[in-house]
C-alpha cells in the first residue's frame, strides 16, 4: 500500500528540534509517523506545568498543526495506542481497520516493519502490496 520513498521530516519548531535531534513527525510514503509531542512554546518551554488537562489540549493543538501540513485532518485517525495516533486518508481506513503494525529486528534476516492485515487476501513477493 505505500511506496518507498526518501523519509520526509517534518519540524514544527524547528530550532528546538534540531538541538535536540528529533523531528515531530515523519513522512514516509503515504504514512505520516508522529511522535514527541510536548506542551511546549515555539522556542520549546514548558507550557501549563500544573495543569495535565491543559497540556493535553497543546499536544492535541500541535498535532493538529502537523496534520494539516500534510494535508491530513483529525477525522484522518484511525487508532491511538498508549498516546500515538495512526494516520490513514479516509478512502483507505476500510483497507486497514483490524491490521497490526509492529516493528521487528529478525537479526540477520534485518530489522524493519511487519504488518498483519486481516483485510488481506494475499501479498506481493516483496511484501509491499496487498490484494
């Protein structure tokens, strides 16, 4: 279902985010991986250090943020597990609802992400397309 592609990333703040290595999302053919949300300012302070409920609106606010520069929107979402969100276009949810997206490292066979997809009848020799 995606192709491969040269990862794009994505940088919200960017000087904060290169001083500290990390980009706040990570385009890779047609997903979008987003990850190391904070309430933060544009220069990366803490914002509402005592109110939890607060902090969860910024992050919601900045993911939103990151979405709609890809094009994306929060009706796009298909899944949250433990506070990360997977990104799917609205023509695509029914090909992906049910799968599990897991990330393996099978040592000399190499490291990379293994899909289960319960909508899947078959796969490709490379194991990129799906019927």
């Amino acid at each position: 279902m995606t192709k491969k592609s040269t990862a794009e990333f994505f940088h919200l703040i960017p000087e904060m985010e290169r001083d500290y290595c990390m980009s706040l999302a990570v385009r890779a053919g047609d997903l979008l991986y987003i990850g190391g949300l904070t309430a933060t300012d544009g220069e990366g302070n803490e914002l509402y250090a005592d109110d939890a409920g607060m902090q969860m609106k910024a992050v919601y606010e900045k993911m939103g943020r990151v979405l709609e520069a890809h094009g994306g929107c929060a009706t796009d979402i298909v899944s949250e597990t433990d506070g990360v969100r997977v990104v799917v276009d609205s023509e695509s949810v029914a090909l992906v609802t049910g799968a599990i997206v897991d990330f393996k490292d099978d040592g000399l066979a190499g490291a990379g992400f293994a899909i289960e997809n319960p909508n899947s009848s078959g796969t490709c020799g490379c194991g990129e397309s799906f019927s």
